[in-house]
C-alpha cells in the first residue's frame, strides 16, 4: 500500500496510528532541525509527542557535535527533557562497542575533534594526526612511522580530513591482520542547508576499503548492529510498537524496516514526495509528513 500522509487519515485513522506506537525514534538533521538552520514547530511537535505518553529517543549518522552542542539544539529548539542518554551517534555506537568488544586496545581514530573528545570521556586510548605544516615526502615518511600498534581503526565524518591521516589508517590495517576497520555513518550524500548537497564521506571509506581489502563495521544508520544496539539499549521488546522518523529512505526508511519498526519519512530535508514516490514499494516508508510540526495539527484533530 502507497504511503499515507498522517493529515490525510481519518480522525479514527490518525487516532490508530498515534495508539499504534509507544516509542519514537528520530533523525535529526532534516528532521528536528537542518544541518545549518531550523524546522519551525520542531520542538513543539517533540513536547506534544511526550505529552501523549511517547518515549522519543534520537538517533543521528552525525558526530561532529558534541553531546554539549546536541542539548544546546534541544534547548534552542524548545525540546523539553531531553537528556544526553536520549540521543545515540556513532561516535557514541563505537565507543559501546569498543568497551564490549575491545576494552582498553589501542585505536587509531579517523574522525572528527569532537569525536576524538568523547573517546578521551570514555577513556579509549586513541591515536590521530592533527598535521599543519607543509609536508615534504620525508616528513611524510615520518607520519607513516608505526610505533604502537592499534586494534581498531575508526572512521566517521572528519571535515578536516587529510591525505596523511587516510594514509597511515591504511597503514595501520595493511600492517595488523587483527586490526578492524570501524565505521559511523555511510551517508553519500551529506545536506548541508537549503539546496546544498555534498558529497558524504562514504568514498573516503572506500579508498581506505579498496587499499586494504578490508570490510567495515558499521555502526551508524542504516546497520543492522545499530538495531540491535538500540534494541538493547533501550529495552526494545515490541519493535512493531515503535516507529522511526527520518528524512531519507536508505539511512532511515530502511533502517526502521529493518530493525521491525513502523516508519515515517518527513519531506523537511533533502527528499520530496516525488522521490519517495519513485522509490520501489519495498523502499517505501508506511507513513509521510511535510515535517514534525504536522503533529502538532494531528494531535489537535484528536482533542
């Protein structure tokens, strides 16, 4: 069945569909908010969710803020009691799994400063390149050097990414058989505001892919490990009972389909109605809204 924007439904229909789930997962970039600006009734949509006895959780492929900068979005936003456990990213999904998986090895981190700090919170000793001057072959030479090995190498989106550092986290893996390659986000595309699109960091990954002939683990969206993650971390028994919202369909569409969530695809980002429509019915989310604020009209249908 195509999918059914939520203001299209019935009164009854709407009031099924709110009764139908207890728990929303949501995207943030293009959902609550865009990348570099602000979706009006966001944090208003958020509040009259919770109000109706829904837990919201947040769950985003974007680690380049800190947990400090996320809650300071909420608060800007008006999103009422929304604490540092109740938003999940990869940087976070990595360090869950490095603890369970890998406590206290040493990592070569491929990702961003903010990153790089909330792995120096959860204590994992991590090496990175920060380099600035202008390198030389020799200097290069010099980066290269392997001193101490590492056990994972860690890679997410790192807008100041450099030749160097690709380079010595191919080392790292082509020189250690054990070393594994840890991924957060596999976004191709990355929106970056209003009709600005860039590439993502995925090709990135790639090269380091193609150079070692190793596969990675993924731990952000749209990965079956991060389902089960949030299903453990959450005390998922029900997935039929919680619904994702995101704005595209491979990271987030397909990402609730596959973990047994309902979803809900919001036209607040980069995709549009016509897009969701050329997409195959398998692709397709149950469930459509212009934006999070189209809860705020449904929520008052019901009154």
């Amino acid at each position: 069945m195509a999918p059914r924007h939520i203001l299209d439904l019935s009164v009854e229909e709407q009031r099924s569909f709110i009764d139908s789930f207890d728990m929303v997962i949501s995207d943030c970039d293009g959902v609550v908010w865009l990348l570099h600006g602000w979706i009006p009734g966001a944090g208003e949509a958020i509040n009259a969710l919770k109000s109706a006895g829904k837990s919201v959780t947040f769950v985003s492929n974007n680690s380049f803020r800190t947990d400090g900068q996320y809650m300071d979005k909420f608060d800007y936003i008006g999103a009422k009691n929304v604490q540092h456990d109740d938003i999940v990213h990869p940087v976070k999904s990595i360090v869950r799994y490095l603890h369970k998986h890998k406590p206290g090895k040493r990592v070569y981190s491929l990702m961003s400063l903010e990153a790089n700090e909330t792995l120096r919170k959860h204590g994992i000793e991590y090496e990175s390149l920060q380099i600035k001057e202008h390198l030389t072959s020799a200097t290069l030479v010099e980066h290269l050097a392997i001193e101490k090995p590492v056990e994972a190498v860690l890679f997410d989106i790192h807008l100041d990414m450099s030749y160097v550092e690709l380079a010595k986290a191919i080392r790292h893996l082509q020189l250690n058989k054990n070393c594994e390659l840890i991924a957060g986000g596999s976004d191709v595309i990355m929106p970056l505001a209003e009709n600005l699109k860039v590439p993502g960091f995925y090709d990135f990954l790639q090269h380091v892919r193609h150079y070692t002939d190793r596969d990675a683990i993924f731990l952000g969206k749209p990965s079956p490990l991060l389902g089960d993650m949030l299903k453990e971390m959450y005390n998922i028994q029900a997935p039929e009972r919680c619904i994702f919202i995101g704005d595209m369909l491979v990271q987030d569409v397909q990402f609730g389909k596959s973990c047994g969530f309902q979803s809900l695809l919001v036209l607040s980002g980069i995709l549009t109605k016509a897009d969701m429509d050329a997409a195959p019915p398998e692709a397709q989310p149950d469930y459509y809204a212009d934006s999070l604020a189209d809860f705020i009209e449904l929520f008052k249908n019901l009154q």
